[in-house]
C-alpha cells in the first residue's frame, strides 16, 4: 500500500499552532506512507495539483488530506483524487484545523495531536475500500412548504422553469406575513399591491397544484423520490362548490370569532374569508365559534350558500404527493404581549404589537384604515412606538436581533403622520439598526420630515392614567427619566421560529438552532442548503429575514432545485449498508431497527433466510451493522474494521 | 507514547457527522478553546456506535470516552440516536462489571449550532477524567 499525505497550512489558520513540518516528517514515519508533505493552501490550485502529480509521480493508491473539517473539503479533494485516476473513496481528511489549530494553545500539544490526528486517518485510508455510486431516477417534481412570500416566489420561479410545483399552505390563505402588511419601507410601496398579483399568478399557473389549509403529515424517502402525506384540514365548506361571494360571511350569527389573519384585533365571523385579496378565496368555518358546532344548531350558512357548498360533516382528508425536492418556507412567529408583565401583559387594548397596527393602518383591516386605538375607537394623536421588545434580551430567551423592526417602526411613524397630520410620535430604541439600500436614508426622513422623536433608551414601565397610557422610560442620550402620555402604544415584539417549527424539522430531517431557525448548510457559502440532500429553505425560517432577502432566498433556492433537476438520473451514495450473506444468520434484527424499512427479507435458493439491503432506500446510518450479533451488515465506508483500525491508531501505540 | 504525559490523558470521541462533528466544527470556527486530550473518530450516526467500540477503546488504552449525537428527535436520520441512548445507557450500567469507572464514559447530545455547548462538554468531560486520572497507569510506567 502506497499511501500519501498531504498537510495544509492554511496560511496561518494552521501552521500559526501547529508545527506543520514536523507532522509531515513523523508522518513518513508512519508504516504504509510513502510521501508525505506540507503545503501553503492544499485546496487552491496548485494544491491539488500537486496532489495530482504526487499521486502520477510515487504511485500513491491512497491519500490523506490533513487540514480543515471534512464537512467543508471532502468532496473537493475527493474530486482531486477522482481525476488523478484514484476511486474517491480511498481518500480520508484529518480535520487538524476546526479540532485541533483553532481550539488549542499549546503549539507542542497541537502538533502532537495533529500528528495523531494523521495517524488515524491513515489508518482508516489502509482500511478504505474502493466503492461506485449507483444512479437512480429523479422525480422532476418540488414541493414548496408555506405559501409567504419566499414560497411563491420559490414555486413561482421551479414552475416559469418547468417544473411541477405542490404548494402547502397551512393557513386558508396564501400571501404570509406580507399580506398582512399595509404598506412596505423604504419606497411605502402598497404591500398587497405588489403581492396581489404574485397570488394571482400563483393560482393561475398551469403548474403549481395548490393545497391551501393543509399541513404536512408525514415526509418519507430520500432526494428524488419523496412520498409526502399532506393533511387537507377540514374546512367544512366544499371549496369546489364555494364562490367565495362572502354571503355566509355576512349573515353569520356568530360575531366574536378571533380572527387569525387580523391578530385579533376586531372579532370576525365563524365563518369567514380571511381577507378580500385571498387565494384561494373560499370561506372556512371555525369550529371553535361556530354555533353549529358549539352548541349543535344554527345552520345560517347552510340556509344562505347559494350553492349548498357547506357541510358540517367534513373531516381532514389524506392525500399522498410524490416529489423529488422540497423547498421549506415556513416563515416566522411572533411573541405574544404575555410575555411582557411590565407592559401590561396584553391587559391593556391600546398597547398593541407592530403587526396589530399594521392591520389598523391597512385599508382592508378591521378599521378600514382609519387609525383607530381599539378601546374607544378615537384617532390617536400621541403614538408611542417601543423597539426591541423582546429582541436582544437574553432573559426572554432572544438574544439576537429581529431584523427588520427599527425599518417598520420608520414605516409606521410615518404613516401615523400621514394619516393623523396633527399627531406626533416617539420612538424608544436601542440602536437603529437600518443597513439595507435606502434604509438609512428612510429612518432619517422618519426623524427629519415627519418629527418623528426618537429616545435613545428602553421602556421600563406602562400603566394607565385615564384615557391615555403612560409610558416611563429612560432617555439614556439626555442620561434622564422620559414620562410619556401616549393614546396608543406600539410594540415591535420579537420575531421567533414558527408555531410548530421543530417537528416540522424532525419530519424533513434538517437541523433546526436553539432557537427553532432552521440551520443551513454553510453560513456564507450554502446558505438556502440544508444537509438533506433535496431539501432547500428560504425565507424567514432560517432567522428573521425581511422582504428582498426573503424573495431573495426564494428564487436562490428555486434555482438549486433546477439545477438538480437538471439532471434525470442522481448518483446515490455509495457509503450504504451491505450484507455477508455467508456470516449472517438471518435473525433479521437489522430489519427491525432499520429506520428506514431498507431492509427485507431474502430466502436463498439453498433455503437460508438473509437480510438484502434496498440499495436506493438505504440512507448510510449505520444502525444495523451495530444490532447485527455477527458483524455480517456492514455499513461501508464506516465498517467495523475501519473504526476500529482508528480506535488501534490512538489507544495501542 | 501517543499522548504528551503529564500533560494529556487519552481521550476518544466518537461524533456523529451531522450534529456533533459540526457542533466541534462551530466549536473551531468560533475559536473556543478546549483541551487538547480528545481525538475524534466521526460516524454518520450515534446509532453506528458499536459499545464494544467503546470497551475496546477503555481496555486497549484510553483513559474515556465521549459519544455525541444529534438531540434526541433532531436526529438526521429519525431515530438513530435513541438506539445509540438505549446501548450506550445499558453500556454504562455495564462498564463497572468490566472493573472500569463509569464516569470514564459519557454520552451527550450537541447540535451543529452549539458551538459553544461543545466547548463546555469537551471541557467538562477532560477535567472530570483528570479527576480521575490515568485508567492505565500501570501499563504506562511499565512501558
């Protein structure tokens, strides 16, 4: 065996704690290794050229890479060894730079663990085996989850591309978050305007099959061939029948309905069409308010449908979509006003969140855009606006910024100022953090043309006092205390992951932060990647996102599902469970264990039962070649031979 | 000798690939230092740690072992992980019968995330085997 090695210094991430010439020459040392070096940056160029020639030159049959994490370089050095005439599995990496140069400080510590570090992976490589991928077919089919903004432009784009496009939506409407919005920064561009006729589009393409007020029940499969289960929640009005004329709507007995698209702000209907603009525009009952349900007769709407699409019998429905990729857009949450006590927890109608006061100042929200507080219904004219509630704060549990809050907040000081122009508001913030194109520029004019007042300080306190609210806090600029009498106070409360974001995540496979933020692959590099091949997130998922970035990551992750699908056979993981048919005995607890059901039974033609593995379904976990009592399944590329050979390496010499 | 003595005692990890190898990864990335005594092997899953992996490792001449995965329901291939929490809590009860102290293992769950999680495991786990000291002493003085 001809084995070489090739040691990194990247720069100086490595060869600044670890003495790289002297791991290269105990390297050569090492039994087996023939050629051993070290090398300014082994992954540009003249890296891997050199990789190349060493291979052509000493007739190297295996290498070893010695430099950062395999989950970043492994393939590209895989790819080296490929072209230089090598199977790319007889390649292995000592991660000497994440685990080794970064985190110690003891030069000579370091430099002894990364020789160590080789050593192991030298023996893995003496162990490796040669393996060849199979291909299968892909099923040129994307499935988006969450029709927000990033979702259609995501199923908008796979589709203009070609593609076949199942769009889940869980709520009965799509357009998201943008949808609710009134207007957007910096241009005040009207938000359903421009969104409108993206939803349209949506529900008019030949290609994307809609499920609106569905959810994800169940995802099975690998890339390429997905079989999802997809729950169409009982709506209780027959859409195919459903005009959405609104008629049930308006004659509804039951007033005091909590309206999910409006965030409570004014009740609405058991019954209802969440807004003018929805697609698909069909009514939905509430079962939690509708009489028919709660207290077993009323049947008004059943009396008015012009076309007796309602039922009260309805029940979710099943159904099973076959796809190839899917692409998640499941947006954001936010935080409730319970979690503030010292701003009156939600008790108070006038202190309300950002997104409440979006839909007072949208002209289809409850108050047809007439600036109304909620508790008597009068224009406000003190407005006072407070940042950073709840971001930022280690004590809730949100130490990271929400993005795009100290932007709306500009927004609606200014449109506050437009539409009440005698009114005057004050904005308590942190820092003002606005470093998109035009966005500076935007919180300026908020300060400069519109007065709007900004303090430079937190809120510690709200409470009552007759009609007005008072807000106590400090001006932190002035180093004093600020009283202000407000009529309607506004909270940018936090932006979270979805309601129900980590099982979402457990059912697709992806990794989601303490958070509930789904991880991406790379952070700079793969940033609408997971590391489930075949799953792509875009939007507010992966943390709080505005607007362009959203729509952004949409057509970002649109994109790498066309260029995966540009391809009609994929080549599978050759790293995948096999069978000693002569070593096992067929007690098939593999069969059992197996997460994936890819194994079965197989009777030979002697007779003997054995365990077969389904080459395309097995993922490479490995589960059962640690239950098998005989050692007869062997995960390859991870065999028991080859970690145990990297166990020898460390604790026998 | 493979560890710098007095300084070092002989720790093996085995990593799963997609939570904990990336957690030590983001542990690097973000530069939170950590004792130098761990060597890693990395698996695709906790679920393909073999026990007899660890006993090998504590008879042939480490002095502890670490095993982490993805956080129970966070595993990347769905339930790997609980298989690797039933073998390795069984292990665990065992390695007394073997005449080995069961704190010399440990089994943990860190995310790709938790870089800084990793770092206080890592350090935990090596400070607590200094505690202990040297499983194979005598083996040492006499080579």
């Amino acid at each position: 065996m001809r084995v070489g090695v090739f040691i990194c210094h990247c720069g100086n991430n490595i060869a600044g704690t670890v003495d790289v010439a002297k791991v290269a020459a105990e390297t050569r040392k090492l039994p087996g290794v023939v050629y051993a070096t070290n090398y300014m940056y082994t992954c540009s160029e003249p890296g891997q050229e050199e990789i190349k020639q060493a291979i052509q030159k000493e007739n190297l049959d295996r290498v070893v890479v010695a430099a950062c994490s395999p989950r970043m370089h492994e393939n590209t050095f895989r790819k080296t060894v490929e072209k230089a005439g090598l199977n790319r599995y007889f390649f292995e990496m000592a991660n000497i730079r994440e685990h080794i140069s970064w985190i110690g400080e003891d030069k000579e510590l370091n430099t002894n663990k990364a020789i160590e570090a080789v050593k192991m992976a030298v023996a893995k490589v003496m162990n490796d085996k040669p393996l060849y991928s199979s291909s299968f077919k892909v099923n040129k089919r994307v499935m988006v989850i969450g029709g927000g903004v990033a979702g259609m432009q995501a199923a908008l784009d796979c589709a203009d591309g070609g593609l076949d496009v199942v769009l889940v939506e869980k709520s009965p409407s799509i357009g998201g978050m943008m949808a609710r919005l009134d207007k957007t920064f910096p241009t005040i561009d009207c938000s359903i305007c421009i969104l409108g006729p993206k939803m349209v589009d949506v529900a008019q393409h030949e290609k994307i099959k809609l499920y609106a007020y569905s959810e994800i029940e169940e995802i099975k499969g690998y890339v390429g061939n997905y079989q999802v289960k997809i729950r169409k929640k009982a709506t209780y009005v027959d859409w195919t029948k459903c005009t959405g004329c609104g008629a049930c709507m308006e004659k509804c007995p039951t007033r005091n309905a909590y309206d999910h698209f409006n965030f409570g702000v004014a009740p609405t209907r058991a019954i209802n069409i969440p807004f003018p603009q929805a697609i698909p525009k069909k009514a939905k009952i509430d079962p939690t308010f509708c009489r028919q349900f709660t207290k077993g007769k009323c049947g008004v709407c059943a009396k008015i449908c012009p076309t007796g699409a309602i039922n009260y019998e309805m029940e979710d429905e099943i159904v099973t979509e076959d796809i190839g990729a899917i692409v998640v857009a499941t947006g954001y949450g936010l935080f409730d006003l319970d979690k503030f006590p010292e701003y009156g927890a939600g008790r108070y109608p006038d202190v309300i969140t950002g997104i409440q006061y979006e839909r007072i100042l949208n002209a289809s929200g409850p108050t047809s855009g007439h600036i109304l507080r909620p508790s008597d219904q009068t224009e406000p004219k003190t407005v006072v606006f407070v940042s950073c509630a709840g971001s930022r704060d280690k004590s809730l549990g949100v130490p990271y910024c929400s993005n795009f809050c100290c932007m709306y907040i500009a927004k609606q000081a200014i449109l506050t100022k437009d539409h009440v122009p005698d009114s005057q508001s004050y904005v308590f913030y942190m820092d003002i953090r606005s470093p998109g194109k035009g966005y500076d520029e935007f919180t300026r004019r908020a300060q400069e043309d519109y007065g709007v007042k900004y303090i430079r300080g937190r809120v510690s306190r709200i409470y009552p006092k007759g009609k007005k609210m008072v807000v106590r806090g400090a001006d932190t600029l002035l180093g004093t205390q600020v009283e202000i009498e407000a009529d309607l106070v506004v909270l940018a409360t936090a932006v979270i992951s979805a309601p129900g974001a980590a099982n979402m995540a457990e059912k697709l496979h992806i990794s989601y932060d303490t958070f509930g933020f789904y991880v991406e692959s790379h952070p700079k590099l793969r940033p609408v990647e997971t590391n489930t091949s075949g799953v792509f997130l875009a939007g507010a998922c992966q943390g709080p996102k505005d607007i362009p970035a959203s729509v952004g990551q949409g057509s970002a992750a649109a994109s790498k599902v066309l260029s995966l699908f540009s391809k009609d056979m994929l080549e599978s993981d050759p790293a995948i469970a096999q069978v000693n048919i002569n070593a096992c005995v067929g007690c098939l607890k593999c069969v059992k264990t197996c997460p994936f059901q890819a194994i079965k039974e197989e009777v030979l033609r002697s007779g003997k039962k054995v365990a077969k593995v389904i080459e395309t379904v097995c993922a490479g976990c490995g589960v059962c070649t640690s239950t098998c009592p005989c050692g007869a399944i062997q995960l390859q590329h991870f065999t028991d031979n080859q970690l145990l050979a990297e166990v020898n390496a460390i604790c026998q010499s | 000798m493979s560890v710098v003595a007095e300084k070092e005692l002989r720790v093996v990890g085995f990593l799963c690939n997609w939570c904990s190898y990336g957690g030590a990864d983001t542990a690097g990335v973000a530069r939170f230092k950590q004792p130098t005594d761990l060597r890693i092997i990395r698996v695709p899953c906790s679920g393909r740690v073999d026990p007899l992996f660890v006993v090998k490792a504590l008879l042939t001449g480490a002095d502890g072992v670490l095993v982490s995965g993805c956080h129970p329901r966070d595993c990347h291939y769905t339930d790997g992980n609980f298989y690797a929490r039933r073998r390795l809590e069984m292990l665990k009860r065992l390695l007394p019968f073997i005449g080995i102290d069961e704190r010399r293992f440990h089994y943990t769950w860190v995310s790709a995330s938790e870089g800084q999680k990793w770092q206080q495991v890592v350090a935990g786990f090596t400070n607590r085997l200094h505690q202990l000291g040297p499983l194979h002493a005598k083996k040492e003085n006499e080579g």
